[in-house]
C-alpha cells in the first residue's frame, strides 16, 4: 500500500463493507432509536434482562436435579457409580453457566458500546457479529442438553450469507469484539522519517568508497531488519483483531477475503519468514510497502569533501585560463556583498558517486557600514581556500 488516505479509508466503502454498515444501523435503530414513550412503555423486557431470567432459571434447574438425584441415591434407586458420574456433569454444567454468563456480559457491553459509538470494525467476522446481535435480539440463548451441558444455541444472521445456526459450547468461543485501530499513519510516519538519521535528526556520516565523508541517510534497503523488527512488534501488539482491522479498514479488503487470509494458519511470505496467518504477513507486506514509499532519502557532502571539490573546480577552471595551480591554492579574502550568495558548481567528472551535494550555508554577510570582511575558508589538504572567490576570479 503506497498511498494511505485515513478520509477515505473510512468513507470509501466497498460493497461487502456497505451491507455490514446497514446490517449495524438496522440494529443501531433497532436497539438505541426508541423514543421515550417505547422506554416508558415496553410491551417485553429486553434481551440482556432475559438472558439474565434464563440464566436464574437454568441454575434453579441444575439445582433440582442434584437435589433428585441425592434423594435417589438415598433410597439406593441409584448406584454410587451412576451417582458420581451425573453428579460430575451437573458440577461441569454449574461452571460452564458461570463461564457464560460472565463471557456473554462482557460480550454485549463490549459490543453495544461498540455499535452505539461507531468503533466497530469491518474486520470483524460477521458470522461472530451476527451471534452478538442474535443475543441482543433473544434468538441466541443459554440452555441446557439432554445431557445437562450447558450452550448458547440458536439462530443468527450473517449480513452476507444469511441465517446460520449456533450452537456454542465452550465459553471461549463466545465471540468478542473487533474494534477499528487508529489511522495507521499515525504510528508509521514517525518510523519512516527518522531511518538512518541521528539523534539529532542528522543523517549519519559515512565515507564512500574513494574515501570522501558523506552525510547519508542510506537506502532504503539498508533499514530492511529495523523496519522488520519494527512491524513484527508493531503486528504482534495489535495482535490478531489488530490485524484484522488493519486489513480491512485501511486497506480495506473485503470482509471474506480478510476471513480466508486469517484462517490461512503457519504461513511463509515468499522471503521465508513464518507468520502465524497469511493476514499478518498481508499487513507486514504493506506496513513495509508504506514506509518504503514515506522514506526519503537524504544526502549530503561533509564540509571537508565539499570544499575538496569546490577547490578541484576553481584549479580547473584556473588551468583552462592558463593560471598556475599553485596560485589557485593561495588563500585569498573577498568582500562579499549583503544579499548576494555566491555559486558554486561541481564538475560532472568529479568521482562522487553520482550522488547530489546540498551547498554549505553562504558565507557571513557584511553589515552595511562597516568594513569587516567577510571570510569563507575551508581546511582541505592542499590549504586554505576562499571557495567563493576563487571561481570568480578564474571563470
């Protein structure tokens, strides 16, 4: 991903993204847009009060079969083997309502603070959003088998394939919320500016291969482990909903395809890294994609090797002119005039790397009425050279 719009990430919908936008303002409306006379007046109690009702009402159950069946093992219609094993399934049966009845709360706030504050994300699987609205709505509740399990059961609504039937009997697998992550500029711009730069924001200094210093930011390339290191933590702290939100509200991929890349476990990226799920490396690939497209490089000649070149061009103009080179190597002082900044160019066969030099800043200005001059020197190894004056003299 080169370009991120985080304006248009949020408005630009695909159309898997529009029908789950309308399935949640159905249930928006459905569940906040009461007037106050409907609050005043319910013709039933809400979802959440039955869920509470059948969970009381479930738990009086349980308690009456133990109660039966201690009563049969008393009147030895029972054997002790049997005894124990019902026993054991009523006392399973008492903790899993427990497990549920905390999930399933957890759940609902979660996700009706979500729905009512616009932070649900389109990464969300909606055959897991479609249980929650089912439990908003009372066509998913908590029950008991004929084997005295209990299990949330019922029917739900999947925005893009339709009814689907639940039957849910292990309290970790009650669905949880997905919630959108913030604009992922925010976390990836500061990355991108500061690769290769010192603490000071100052690229660092290198020294090329014909031996000239250089400051040098460096190629993109060259920050592949930091920026791997970067967004590996960066993915794993977002952890999997992260990546999901990632996926689908930024990059905006559609819902299934966001579904089938995080159900694709133990995946390796064609550079042989090992990701938990294709989805992770799908956003580690873009996260890298992004920052690449951000950096810019920045180079730039060290004095040293800027007044080295500034010198190698005055001594070739000189000995086009027929000037001795070693009068071009005299320092000389010039006065220089306030607001004009004098030129200086490098010659195209100067061995630099065919890499462009930033101008040192110009020389300091002589304040009008006075007549202190103004020196520019650069130590460089053939002497003290007045860059400036030399390339006006000899050009």
């Amino acid at each position: 991903m080169k370009d991120y719009n985080a304006y248009k990430a949020q408005t630009e919908l695909n159309p898997e993204q529009a029908a789950i936008k309308e399935f949640r303002q159905t249930e928006y409306q459905r569940k906040f847009g009461h007037t106050a006379e409907e609050r005043i007046n319910q013709e039933n109690p809400s979802p959440q009060g039955l869920f509470t009702v059948q969970l009381q009402g479930l738990a009086r159950k349980i308690v009456e079969q133990a109660s039966n069946l201690t009563n049969e093992k008393k009147k030895g219609d029972i054997e002790n083997a049997e005894y124990a094993a019902k026993m054991a399934v009523l006392q399973r049966s008492v903790g899993e309502l427990g497990g549920f009845s905390k999930a399933v709360k957890n759940a609902m706030t979660s996700y009706n603070a979500a729905l009512k504050n616009g932070t649900l994300s389109y990464g969300m699987d909606q055959f897991n959003e479609g249980v929650l609205q089912g439990l908003n709505k009372g066509t998913v509740n908590l029950v008991i088998d004929d084997d005295g399990r209990a299990l949330l059961k019922g029917k739900a609504e999947n925005p893009l394939e339709g009814e689907f039937d639940v039957s849910i009997y292990d309290v970790p697998n009650v669905p949880k919320v997905v919630n959108k992550i913030k604009p992922i500029n925010l976390l990836l711009d500061p990355l991108a500016q500061g690769l290769g730069l010192d603490k000071n924001g100052e690229p660092l200094m290198i020294v090329d291969k014909f031996g000239n210093k250089m400051f040098d930011s460096g190629p993109y390339e060259q920050h592949q482990k930091e920026v791997l290191k970067f967004a590996s933590n960066a993915l794993k702290d977002l952890g999997p909903n992260g990546v999901r939100s990632y996926l689908a509200d930024h990059m905006q991929y559609p819902q299934t395809q966001v579904k089938a890349m995080m159900e694709d476990t133990s995946f390796s990226d064609p550079n042989g890294i090992e990701w938990d799920n294709r989805g992770t490396a799908e956003a580690y690939a873009s996260i890298d994609e992004y920052i690449g497209n951000k950096y810019n490089r920045i180079r730039k000649a060290h004095p040293e090797t800027f007044a080295k070149f500034a010198k190698q061009r005055a001594e070739k103009i000189a000995a086009k002119k027929g000037v001795p080179k070693e009068e071009v190597a005299v320092a000389e002082t010039a006065t220089v005039v306030p607001g004009q900044t004098p030129e200086v160019s490098i010659a195209e066969d100067v061995q630099i790397e065919n890499q462009p030099f930033k101008p040192l800043p110009p020389p300091r200005l002589v304040p009008p009425g006075t007549t202190e001059e103004a020196v520019a020197v650069e130590e460089t190894p053939g002497g003290g050279v007045d860059v400036a004056e030399l390339i006006k003299k000899y050009s």
